[in-house]
C-alpha cells in the first residue's frame, strides 16, 4: 500500500514537472508591463525578461532608476514614469502602454511596486502611516490593474500581484501585512472572474530578501523616528527597554535573515508569466517554503507562541 502511494506521489511530481516546463509560444511579441523597475525585484525582473527577448514596458517612479535601467538593457525595453498612488499617472501609462502594444493587448502585468515603512507595534501608529503603505501596496496595485485589465484581457494574459508572506501570516503592526492580505483577497476573486476569459492571476509570495525595503539602516531609521512621534503615554506604557529590545531584534533580523539571491522570486514571476500553466501561488525563498507558509496552516494558539516566544515584553505586560 505504502509503495503504491509513493508511486502516486511521485506520478504526481513528475505530470506536474512536465506540465509546468511547457512554455507559451511567441515570447519576442509578448508584451510585459512591470510597475516599481527602479530597484529591487523589479528591476531585476525587467532585465532578465529583457534579456529573455520579452518585450518589457517598466514603470519606475523616478526619471533616474528609468534611465539606469534603460542603460543596462536593450533597446527593446522601454519606460516610463509612474506613481501608483496617483490615478492621472496610472491613466497617463495606460495611454502609454496602449500605444506601445497596439492591437497586440498587454500579455503580463505585474504590480511590483511595494513599501514597507512605517511600521512597528500597531499603537505608535497612525491612519495616515497605514494609509500611506495601504494606498501603495493594495489601492495603487488595485487602481492599476483596474485600468490595465482591458489590455491584458486582449491579449487573454496574465496578471501578477506582488504579495509577501506577510500576505499569509501577520507579524509586524502597521499597513503592510495588511496591505498584503488585500493584495491576496484581491488577487483571489479576481482569478474566479477571469477564469473562463482566459485571463490567469498569479500571487508571489516571497519571504525576507535583501533589497532597498530591507536596508537595515533605512528600517532603524525610520523605527527610531516613528519611536520619536509616539504620545507620551503610550511610550510609558511600553517603556525604553522594550524600544531598545524591539529595535535590536529588527536589526538582528534584517541582518541575518534576507536572502540575496533576487533570482529565487523574479524566477517564479517569470515562469508565473510564461509557462502554459503558470501556478496560482509561488512561495519564494526558503523561509517562505518552509517556515512561514506552514506556519500559516497551524493553529492559531501553536503560531501565535512561535512567533511571539522571542519578542520582549512592554513595561505595563501581565
Ligand atoms: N524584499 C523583500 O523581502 C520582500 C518580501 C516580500 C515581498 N516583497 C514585495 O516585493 C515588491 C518589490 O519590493 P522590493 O523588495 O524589490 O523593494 P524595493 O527595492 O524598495 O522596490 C520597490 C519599488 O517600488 C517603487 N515604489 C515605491 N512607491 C511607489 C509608488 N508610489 N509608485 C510606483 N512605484 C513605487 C520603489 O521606487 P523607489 O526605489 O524609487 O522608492 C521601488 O522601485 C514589493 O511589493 C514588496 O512588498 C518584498
């Protein structure tokens, strides 16, 4: 009995394997919109479907991550400016990318452009700080698929929503994890209404990795100025050693925990865009795979004690 499962099992690896190795014809007349090319994933990502022979449309927020782009890449490649918080931006690059595709339709869209900051225990926190992460990562990513979503039904393409482990298992106040549950709820009911137009949806879900959003400079700074701005009394009730504590374990763990290796993520967005049967959700990373995403199907009391056992204590805890 047990032989014959393993066998199943193994069947079962080796169709899926075969099917997913299948790839969409055509790639040189492809088009591929990716929004946040400046830095991190996403630049990676335009230069090696550049490098692919894709036909890459990148979206950068400033005029010099586009140009520092265009200098690495073909001339294939072409950018443009992009704010997804501003609607007149999203609709000035839809024009844009409409013109550039022409009767082709938009075969990939990628919402790539995320924040992290500010962050830290819900109460230091204001609406404004969750705002400003959720109107970038959830309302932006929204607002552009919204505008694109004519374009790549066209083309009968593929929509990919940058999420995050933290799109399955919330462990930092702030909007972010939020943001990222919105960005797989989003992605979730989306997938259902395009399943029989033949529009695919795909959710990225990579752990820590090392980018500008996970500078540990850049994380410290911003910790110690939201620490600066949190009212008097909510400050007693956690008490300095508890900032002192919180801060070195970001530290810590920005330090030691990201993964270098971009490629692990930009590799799954690409087969996502790609393959005959891209997957419905990509973990990426080692921690993803092995920590966080079983993490997220335990109960809740067992996740809670794991994630919670190493942080400190405030000054008015039990
Ligand atoms: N790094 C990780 O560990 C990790 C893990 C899971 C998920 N992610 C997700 O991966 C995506 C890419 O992040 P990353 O790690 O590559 O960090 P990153 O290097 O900071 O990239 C984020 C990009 O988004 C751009 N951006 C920020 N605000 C924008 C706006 N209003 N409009 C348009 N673009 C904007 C940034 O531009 P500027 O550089 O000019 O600010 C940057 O190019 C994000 O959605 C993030 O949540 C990252």
């Amino acid at each position: 009995m047990w032989f014959y499962l393993a066998l199943a099992v193994l069947l079962y690896f080796v169709i899926r394997s075969y099917r997913e190795r299948q790839q969409v014809d055509n790639l040189r007349e492809k088009y591929v919109f990716i929004t946040g090319c400046d830095s991190g994933f996403g630049n990676q990502l335009a230069r090696q479907l550049d490098a692919q022979g894709l036909r890459v449309l990148a979206a950068c927020l400033t005029q010099t991550g586009a140009q520092q782009l265009e200098r690495l890449t073909s001339n294939r490649l072409k950018t443009t400016l992009l704010d997804v918080t501003s609607t007149e931006s999203i609709e000035a690059a839809t024009v844009w990318v409409k013109e550039c595709v022409g009767n082709k339709g938009l075969w990939g869209l990628v919402n790539n452009a995320g924040l992290v900051y500010p962050f830290g225990p819900n109460e230091w926190l204001t609406k404004e700080d969750y705002m400003k992460v959720l109107n970038v990562n959830l309302i932006g990513l929204i607002d552009v698929t919204l505008h694109m979503l004519p374009l790549v039904k066209k083309a009968r393409g593929r929509v990919v929503n940058m999420s995050s482990i933290m799109g399955r298992l919330s462990t930092m106040g702030g909007g972010y994890s939020i943001s990222k549950y919105g960005v797989e709820a989003f992605s979730d009911s989306l997938r259902r209404e395009m399943h029989s137009i033949g529009v695919k949806i795909a959710i990225i879900e990579p752990g820590y990795f090392r980018t500008s959003m996970t500078d540990t400079q850049k994380n410290l700074d911003v910790l110690e100025q939201q620490w600066m701005k949190v009212p008097e009394q909510i400050k007693e009730s956690y008490g300095q050693a508890y900032f002192d504590a919180f801060y070195k374990g970001v530290k810590d763990n920005l330090a030691t925990r990201c993964c270098k290796d971009l490629y692990l993520v930009t590799d799954c967005i690409e087969h996502a865009l790609i393959s005959q049967y891209p997957r419905t959700r990509y973990s990426a990373g080692w921690d993803s795979r092995w920590i966080f995403i079983p993490l997220s199907y335990l109960p809740t009391f067992i996740t809670d004690f794991v994630l919670t056992r190493s942080w400190p204590k405030p000054a008015q805890a039990l």
